[in-house]
C-alpha cells in the first residue's frame, strides 16, 4: 500500500468528521475481499450426510474488519445443505447448529451484514462447515462466499504507526512461546520451579509413597481370575498410610497393573479418596489408563496421619491367572522445620 | 436481509458483541415436522439458545405460509395483538417477516433488541390460517441479532 495514498486518505476522512480513537489514533479502512470458493461433492448415499471444512486465511499486512459476506447460493427456500462459520476467535456465527444455504444470504442488498464488524489479524482463519442432507447428497454443490471488508491502516499524525505494515505489534505475530523459563505452557509452574513457594518455617523434601507390593501382600490388591470370573477378591480397597508429622502433597500417581502370565489380564477401575472423607475422583475411572503418570495441575494435600485410599475392581476380565495394582503416590513431604 | 434500523450502541467494554443468528427448521427443532391441519393451532415450541453467551434478538425471518406467535423466554409477546379471538394474535408471515414477501420485521424494543439469557428458550406457536394443511418441514424461523460476550466483563 502506498504510503502516500494512506496520508491522502486519511486527510480526507479526517475532514469529513470521522471519528477518532484516542491519542490522536486514525483508521484508513481499504476495501477488501476474501473469495472463498468451495464445492460439497456427491457422496454419502441416500440414508447418510456428507460434510466437509474449508478453511479461508486472511492475509495481509495489517488488520482486517469483516462486515459483510455475500453468496452465491441465494434461495427463498430451504435447499437442504447447512452452514456454520467459525471465525479466528473460535466463535461461530450462527447459533445451534447453523444455518440452511437458503435461509443465509445472497448478494447486493441481500449481502449478510456484520454488525458490528469483526477484527481479524493477519493469519486468521475462517472455518466454514457445510453439511448435506439424503436428498442434496446426490449431486455437487457449489457453494461461492465472498468475506467482505477492509483492511484498516493505522496513522497518527500523518504517519503510519509502527502496528501497521511491520506487524510486530500485532498480538498475532507474537511468539508462541514468550521466552519464559518455563517454556512449555501447558507444563505445570513447578516443573520450571516457578509458582507457589515453600512458606517460610517449612521444608519439602521429595517423596514417593506406595502400597503394599503385592508380592508380599497380595491378599491387598491381587484378583485371581479364571475363565473370565473373577474368583477372590472383589472390590478391594487399598490403602496408603501418610505418616504422621508431615503433610503430604501429591503430585502424580502411579498404577502398576500387571498379570502373572501373558494371558490373563484385566483394567482396573477406581476411586480415590483420604480416609478425611475428600474424594479426588467421584466415580470409578480406569486408573492405569487415564491418571497414571498425570501430573496434577495442582498439588494434591493429604494430611499427616491420613490415608490415600483407592477402591478398585478390575474389568474387562480375560485368561486365567492372577492380576494385581500397586500405586505409588509422587510428590513431596512438608516438614515444619524446628527452630 | 436484516439490517438495523438504527444504529444500536455497542457493549461498555471489555464485553464484545457478535453478530448471530438462530435458525429453527425441521433439522434441529422437533416441533417444526408433520402437517399442520387447515385452522388447526400447535402447542408451544421451545426454540433453545446455546449456552456461551446472552443473545439479543433484534429482527425476525421467516419462511412457509404457517403463520406463528412468538414470545420472549420471560413470556412476553412479540407478536401478539391481545385479541379476543386467538386466530388473529398470530403474524401473517406472508406480510411481514417471510423472506419471499417483506424480508424481515425489525424489533425496536430495548437499547440493545429483545434480550435472552444464554440457554433461554424463546417459545413459538403457530397457526394455519388456510383452508388445507401445511407440511411444517418447510417452515423456518430465523432470529437475527447479537450475542453478547462477558466472560471478561466479570
């Protein structure tokens, strides 16, 4: 975009009494449209649906303001292919399940309006949803949209403001990750040692409890199973003493799930609680294969004196053997440190 | 197509508004399948708003020649003129809101449209007004108007 058409612009609109953002801030908004052709192929059969996701980018080198969409689909009737729109920020534009092609819009004075308008960033992605019913299923259907808008220049004092046409100020263009030492958002803070620190007057040490090994307490946490019925014994309830004199904090959990031959085996489902009455999980959930190895988004407190207990029952039962759990809690001891 | 009639005032900030709208056929509304028999009346229809957001209704479309009575989730009327006989409280849609006759009835109620909680239901009855039945398949209602985001307006 030339810089000097941008002054000219701004210049006029500024005279014609626009309004103007704080700090003296102006907008030069550019006509631009996004052409997004699209074709919902035959397929599917007479009882099914066919579907299919097309994605637009926006592209550019500064914002751009949606405010209108044309279609070439234009119908006063209901033509039995349904559309949703989800737009950058992850919402959609119709509620429920969208919208019949028929019912949406056509062009001219018949374009959709989008008002208010909708900033996208260089980047964004337009997601557009088509859906086919039996009866539209045995055809093609070509479907044209046309996103309509303008990009908008941004200037201040007669200049362009360092957010527009470089793009480094633009939240878009931001790195993924922001240079913190904790590099991997989705980590939890302790893993980087950042976060909630140890409160003065207390020390942790690293720490990991586990109930009885099976092999030596097997009556514990060991199911003998014969012919897909398990024979002894059925629930059990394992139980992990917290010693008394310092809290505990579980960070992840552990559940070793093993069989005394490769043809016996079985899921073990359970439920995790303390002996205070505090349930981690309130309906039985299959351990091994969904908590095991979780870290906690947040530590887990048991109190000294306490107990981890976990009820379990295996399912999905097979062969002929004995299976049995051992768990082990991860995580550190709170001391309160004598002075 | 819809378009404001005025222009309305946007949210205070940090609240967003987004434009939407709800369309009701027989793909997603059980209510809106069968035939209607000529003068028959059909009990309350529950037309269901998502969850993530207040919506603002500011204008109707429709589509088929049933005619039909809306009311807002708080009950009120719409389009209901009170009169004695309830055959004429209903909309003709032919004259009004039906996209092959007029287009759209704008609603000038409210600062911001008719407001509804998210998951509201606003409530649809409809009426034959004619002399032989009406497959309601080929009904649409459509309500175009705003949601209204606040997640970081609290």
């Amino acid at each position: 975009m030339k810089l000097e058409y941008l002054k000219q612009a701004d210049a006029i609109l500024t005279k014609c009494g626009r309004p103007i953002l704080p700090g003296g801030v102006t907008a030069v908004p550019i006509y631009k449209g996004f052409l997004m052709p699209m074709v919902l192929a035959a397929g599917g059969g007479t009882a099914g649906q066919r579907a299919v996701m097309l994605s637009k980018i926006i592209q550019g080198d500064t914002p751009w303001v949606l405010r209108a969409i044309s279609s070439d689909v234009g119908s006063n009737s209901l033509i039995g292919v349904r559309i949703q729109i989800q737009f950058p920020n992850g919402r959609y534009l119709f509620g429920g399940n969208g919208i019949d092609l028929g019912q949406f819009c056509w062009v001219g004075s018949s374009r959709w309006l989008q008002d208010p308008e909708l900033r996208i960033e260089p980047g964004g992605r337009i997601n557009v949803t088509l859906v086919g019913n039996a009866t539209t299923n045995q055809l093609d259907r070509p479907v044209n949209l046309l996103f309509e808008g303008a990009y908008l220049y941004f200037m201040k004092g007669g200049q362009l403001l360092p957010a527009t046409g470089d793009l480094k100020n633009l939240v878009s263009q931001w790195p993924r990750y922001q240079g913190t030492p904790n590099q991997n958002i989705l980590a939890p803070c302790w893993r980087s040692n950042e976060g909630i620190r140890t409160p003065p007057g207390f020390s942790d040490e690293y720490w990991i409890y586990s109930s009885p090994d099976p092999q030596d307490a097997g009556a514990q946490a060991t199911w003998t199973i014969s012919g897909a019925v398990i024979q002894s014994p059925y629930p059990q309830t394992i139980e992990i003493p917290i010693e008394p004199g310092s809290d505990f904090f579980v960070r992840r959990m552990l559940f070793d799930v093993s069989g005394t031959s490769l043809s016996v085996g079985a899921t073990v489902y359970g439920r995790i609680r303390t002996g205070a009455g505090y349930a981690l999980d309130q309906s039985y959930i299959e351990l091994a294969g969904t908590l095991s190895g979780v870290e906690f988004a947040a530590h887990w407190k048991v109190h000294g004196g306490d107990s981890i207990y976990i009820d379990v029952f295996p399912q999905n039962y097979a062969g002929t053997g004995t299976v049995s759990i051992q768990v082990h809690a991860e995580g550190f001891r709170r001391y309160q440190v004598k002075g | 197509m819809y378009r404001p009639q005025f222009a309305y005032p946007l949210s205070p900030e940090p609240c967003e508004d987004q434009r939407c709208t709800y369309s009701f056929d027989s793909t997603n509304t059980p209510g809106l399948s069968g035939t209607l028999a000529a003068a028959a009346q059909t009990g309350r229809i529950p037309l269901s708003l998502d969850l993530d957001a207040d919506f603002y209704l500011r204008g109707i479309s429709t589509q088929g020649p049933v005619s039909f009575r809306l009311t807002d989730p708080e009950t009120n009327p719409l389009s209901d003129g009170e009169n004695a006989a309830q055959s004429t409280n209903f909309e003709l849609p032919t004259e009004y809101s039906n996209t092959n006759g007029a287009g759209i009835v704008a609603l000038e109620s409210g600062a911001g449209g008719v407001f509804a909680h998210g998951s509201a239901n606003f409530l649809l009855y409809l009426y034959n007004p004619t002399a032989s039945g009406i497959d309601l398949t080929t009904c649409v209602v459509n309500l175009h108007g705003i949601k209204v985001y606040r997640q970081r307006c609290e």
